[in-house]
C-alpha cells in the first residue's frame, strides 16, 4: 500500500459491507487481488472514463454504451488498466444479462478485479456508504496524528529521555517499540517486558525482513537527517489498520530523529543502550536470563562464550572501544560511575581470558601513553553469573582508586586486599564509627590538611620513615616532628603493630568514605 492509499478501504472489505450484500456480488475476475486499495468510488458509465481518473478508483457501471461492442469492451478494460483504477462494479441487466465474457477475459489478463451485481443496486447507496468510510478514516487519521505528535513534543520540550518517548509510543501502539542502528543492533525497546523479550529472542530473523511492513503489524520508519540514515523504529506486532500503523511509526520516527538532533553531545544511543544493560547486570534488579535476549540483540555474542568483565577508571569509552577493535575483541562498553567504565568481553571458548585481559591492558597503556590499571572480575561461561562477576569487576576498581604503586596492570580481587574489605564495608555504620572515634583527634586539629598527608604516607610505606621522606620530599627531623605530634592528637604509639594496624584501617575507611 502506497503513503497514498494508507487510509483506503480494501476492494474485500468494501465487499463485506452490508449495503452492498443486496446486489449478490460475485467477484468473476482477478480474485487474487481483492487487497488493493480504493481510494475513492465513481459511478461512470462514458465509455471513455479512464482518462478522468487518477488510480485506486472503483468504478460502477451498468456498462449500457458497451453493450454489443466486444471489442470496446476490451479496449475499456485496458483503458481501466492504464488509468490504474482498483476494480470495476458492473450491474447486470439489460445491457449485460450475463457477465460479459470478453471483458472478463480482459479483466483477467490485467489483473482488474471484477464484480458483477446479479440484482438491481442504487450505486448511490455504495458510494454514500464508501466515501462516508473514506472520509472517517481520513479525519480520524488526522486526529491520531495531532494526538501523538502532541504528546511526543511535551516530552521533547520537557527535556525528556528517550526511553520515556519510548514509553509513550508503545502505550500509543500497545505493542512493543524497538529501535535499532543500521546493523540492526538493538539500541532502547519499550513496551510489556514479556512481550518485549519474545521480540528480542527471535530479533535476528525479524531484524532482516525487507520492506517497511510485513502485513502482520511489523511496521519500520527510518531515522536519519541531513541526508544520512542511522537506523530504525519498528512497531512490533501492532494490531489496529495498517495505516494507523504507519501513521504511528512516521510520527515516532520524527519525534526520535528530533530528539537525537537536540540532545547535541549527549550521550549516544548506543552509549545509552549499553550503559542501561550492563547498569541492569551489576545492579542485579533483573534477572540474568532476561537480560540474556537484550544482550544478543545488542549484538554481543552469547552462545557458546566465555565472559569477562572489566573495569576501567578515568579513561573515556571512545578510547577504549578503539582499543578493543583494534584487539579485535568482541564487548559491551560504557561508563556505569563517574569515571568508571564497565566492559564485558565475549570470547570464544578456546581463548584464554588472562593472557587477554593483560593484551587488552597493555593496548590501554600504549593507547593513552601512560601506564594502564584495568580491575577484572572472574571468568564466567554461563551468563547466569555474569552479574556477580561484574559487580566484582566494579568493586576491584573502586578499591583500586588511591592504592599505593605496585597493583598489577590487571588488578583482581585478591589484590586489592584489606583495602577492598574496606572499600566494601565502607557504609557501614559499624565501620564508619570506628574510623570516626579513631581518628577525632587528628581530623579535629587545625593541620589536619598537612597531617594526613603524612600519616598516609607512612602506613603505605609499611612505616619506612626513610622511604616516607622521600616520598613527601621532607626531611626526617620534620617528618620525626609530625609522626610526634600525629601520635599525641590520635593518642597511640605508631611503632606498635596493632595499634598502628587500627589507625591503618581507620584511614583507610575514611579515605573510601570521602572520595568519589
């Protein structure tokens, strides 16, 4: 169906209308093509009408200047044809008391569907009913337009997200939205989430079906501007007319390409879509195995795969994702913290994920021209336990955070040491208590600022006050002086294990509380 004919009535459905029940119509040629689109319905009985029509006409006549003319009855034919009208209405009578054999036979041959009435019919009644529906449609149309373009512009306006626009096309349609860049890779879906993950399971074969609709409310509308296309809408199973379906996916296809333009250096949609998955997988709000559709769709490959999380600290996406292509490495990339950027790698099962964990570091090094520090979690073959892997991933970065030279390049759990049981606990009440009743003196005093340099330093150096001075560039006189007046704010002997061990802990444990 052509953006014309969108709000037409089909020649089967203007033939299952009551009115015209009372004229016993009887389709007698090009019964295939009882889809095609009427756009408007002519009473014409000039034997000449094809030049006065413009296409998807129907056309009733009693056909009385045909009458006996066989080879005018051909040429009417063809002219109905040429003109491209929907179907041709003939009313038996006086003039044709039997369908005319050689116009069906033409009829045939051009593919015109054919009606005969076997009884008398007021065509009037017909084209009052049709144009009434046509007309309907049309107003209708319209005002389903305005309706969403409406609502879609106060979300704009507002500042909202995409996936609230998201939201409001699939509660428009009833049916689940998805949008997808030109590989077809799944960038945000809205829409019942059980309906969504059937769609999302069998995405690779819907993903690649031609055309703009299939017939069966699987409606596509491109998105692009200034002459560049960068990918889809697609309406999922939407179960009203096929025009209102495609009226829905223009006006969703605008809304969204207007969205993009105005969001400016927001994040891309691709950055979004991986950023809500792999947010979803560590926060652990959704099950594993609902993610598993999105993650595919996305195109990250899952079956048959080893998956290794990674985190990296002050280091932009972009970079990193130019650093996995040229490793040729498959993952899903995004920033999931400020300054935090989670990577889930997939590999094939015969790769070894350390030695590539370390390539991949190493790349970092070489891309940023300093030394690299990626936190890996552990290495997991069924995606079930990809979320602890990762929230471990996360956890071994964040603790990494102010740590002392000496981590490896590809940090892991049991690096970070008490240094991430702290970061872990750090909230709570218990600990922060402790580090808190430890440490009153020193963060009461007026050179707190110049003092927990120092006492840092020192507990990070394993008490080494030779390598401490070097370390602060101070002399040993100043820093003797300072570990002295430290020891009297705090109250202890820092010469004792234990209870230089308590100071150490506190510290640490205010330190994971105050950074970001």
């Amino acid at each position: 169906m052509t953006r014309a004919n969108e709000h037409a009535l089909s020649i089967r459905q203007i033939l299952a209308l009551d009115r015209i029940a009372a004229g016993q119509p009887e389709v007698v040629a090009a019964a295939g093509h009882l889809d095609n689109p009427v756009r408007w319905v002519h009473v014409a009985e000039a034997a000449d009408v094809g030049v006065m029509l413009t296409g998807g006409e129907m056309i009733l006549t009693t056909g009385v200047l045909l009458a006996g003319d066989v080879r005018g009855q051909a040429a009417y034919i063809e002219s109905l044809h040429r003109a491209e009208a929907a179907a041709l209405v003939l009313g038996l009578g006086r003039a044709f008391p039997a369908p005319p054999e050689e116009m069906r036979r033409a009829a045939e041959r051009y593919g015109l569907p054919m009606v005969v009435l076997h009884r008398p019919f007021p065509f009037a009644e017909l084209t009052e009913e049709v144009q009434s529906r046509l007309v309907r449609r049309k107003f209708a149309a319209v005002r389903l337009s305005e309706t969403i373009r409406t609502a879609l512009t106060a979300l704009i306006t507002a500042g909202a997200p995409l996936q609230s626009l998201l939201d409001e096309i699939a509660a428009h349609g009833a049916c689940p939205v998805v949008v997808t860049n030109l590989a077809h890779r799944v960038l945000a879906t809205a829409g019942e989430r059980p309906a969504v993950d059937d769609v999302l399971r069998d995405w690779d074969r819907i993903a690649r079906q031609p055309g703009e609709s299939d017939g069966e409310g699987w409606v596509r509308a491109g998105l692009g501007g200034r002459g560049e296309r960068w990918g889809s809408v697609v309406l999922c199973g939407y179960r009203g007319d096929a025009a209102s379906a495609r009226l829905l996916a223009d006006r969703a296809a605008e809304a969204l390409v207007l969205h993009r333009m105005l969001a400016g250096s927001a994040a891309s949609w691709e950055e979004q879509s991986a950023r809500c998955l792999l947010t979803d997988l560590a926060c652990g709000g959704v099950a594993a195995r609902h993610l598993l559709p999105r993650a595919r769709a996305a195109g990250l490959p899952v079956n048959l795969r080893t998956f290794v999380p990674l985190a990296v600290r002050d280091l932009a996406p972009a970079r990193i994702e130019r650093v996995l292509r040229l490793s040729g490495l498959s993952a899903l990339v995004a920033e999931v913290a400020e300054n935090t950027t989670a990577v889930l790698l997939s590999l094939a099962r015969d790769q070894a994920p350390e030695p590539l964990a370390a390539h991949f570091a190493a790349r970092l090094s070489a891309e940023t021209g300093a030394p690299a520090r990626v936190a890996a979690g552990p290495a997991r073959t069924a995606w079930e336990d990809v979320p602890e892997a990762l929230r471990e991933a996360l956890h071994v970065a964040e603790a990494v955070t102010g740590a002392p030279p000496g981590l490896p390049a590809v940090v892991r759990l049991r690096d970070v040491r008490l240094r991430g049981l702290v970061r872990l606990l750090r909230d709570d009440p218990h600990l922060q208590s402790f580090a808190e009743r430890e440490l009153s003196g020193l963060l009461r005093a007026a050179d707190a600022g110049g003092l927990l340099p120092v006492l840092r330093t020192y507990l990070a150096t394993g008490r080494n006050k030779s390598r401490t001075a070097q370390l602060l560039h101070m002399s040993r006189p100043a820093l003797y002086r300072r570990l002295e007046t430290i020891e009297t704010l705090l109250g202890v002997a820092l010469d004792d294990f234990e209870q230089a061990a308590s100071v150490h802990i506190a510290l640490l444990a205010h330190d994971a509380q105050h950074e970001t």
